[in-house]
C-alpha cells in the first residue's frame, strides 16, 4: 500500500506575488548586463564607456572627484533635469573609481531613481532644491544595491579585461573625464 501525502495549503497571493517579482528583477538585471556590456568600447576606456552610456540614454552624463568625507558613501549619482553626475571620493585610486562609476551607471541603466540613503547632499550639491534632496533621502528598495552590485561587477570586470586585451594596461579609468 502507498501512501501519498499532498499539502493542503497553497502559496499565498503575495507568496506567489514575491517569487514572480523576484524572477523578474533577475531577467531585468541580466538584460541590463546584457545591454550594458555592449556598450563597452574595446579599447575598455572607463570615459568612453560613461560617453557610449550618455548616448544611449539621451542624457548627459559628468563625472565630479569629490572629497566625500569618511562617513559619506564612496559614490552617488545625482539626476538633474538636463544632466546626471556621478560624483566619487576624491581620493579613489582608478580601480575604485572605475567600480564606483560602474556602480552608478548600473542604477541608472537599471531605472533606480533614487542613488543614495542618508547622505547630505547640501555639501555635494548646496544649489539642489529641496525637492531633489528628499528623493535622495527616501529609503531605496533593498533589492537596488544587490542589482546594481552584480551589474557593476560585470561592467568593470569586462572593461578590466578589454583594457588588458587592448594593452591599456590596468589603469583604464585614468583618461579624463567627459
């Protein structure tokens, strides 16, 4: 004799509503790196890439060194009506500057309109209007950052690797800004 024993209760709405959610940020999140890292030139220059980005998009796009402070994040991106900035530690070597912008062209290329929590921006920017300012200041998704992680590391590992094929050497994010 075979017992066959069969649950009852299925996933709830929001169970099911979860899961779906899920697959779809990971289908998003792949597209992303998909589209992303085609825009990548060969040479792996870090300035042409952030170019190639602004092109597709539509939407200018400045690099600002800034000297963030040891309690700031080490990047944020700042959206203006006619231009978005990435604005970096100062004090990042090209490594870390090519990650951070990685980082914040992933939240842009993933439609995350909010870049960073808790950070004051009257420093950065004192000119933005307060409106600006509380959108930077709202909680962002806790999903955003593990995004924008795996599309950043993607990003700056193909453009480590298209640099080193391209004999740019490792510093490829040392060419100026656009």
């Amino acid at each position: 004799m075979v017992f066959v024993v069969a649950s009852t209760s299925a996933p709830g709405p929001r169970a099911v509503a979860r899961a779906l959610h899920r697959r779809s940020a990971r289908a998003r999140t792949k597209r992303t790196v998909t589209r992303a890292t085609r825009l990548i030139p060969r040479s792996g220059d870090l300035n042409a890439f952030v170019t190639a980005v602004a092109q597709q998009r539509g939407r200018c796009i400045r690099l600002l060194p800034f000297d963030l402070g040891p309690d700031a994040p080490s990047g944020l991106w700042l959206k203006e009506p006619a231009v978005d900035w990435i604005v970096y530690d100062s004090k990042s070597g090209a490594q870390q500057r090519e990650a951070i912008v990685c980082h914040e062209i992933a939240h842009m290329l993933l439609g995350h309109d909010r870049a960073v929590d808790g950070v004051e921006l009257s420093v950065v920017a004192p000119y933005l209007s307060p409106e600006v300012t509380a959108r930077f200041l709202a909680p962002a998704p806790p999903t955003w950052k593990a995004d924008a992680e795996i599309v950043a590391t993607t990003l700056a590992t193909e453009l480590a690797r298209r640099a080193y094929e391209h004999g740019s050497g490792e510093d490829s994010g040392s060419a100026s800004r656009p």
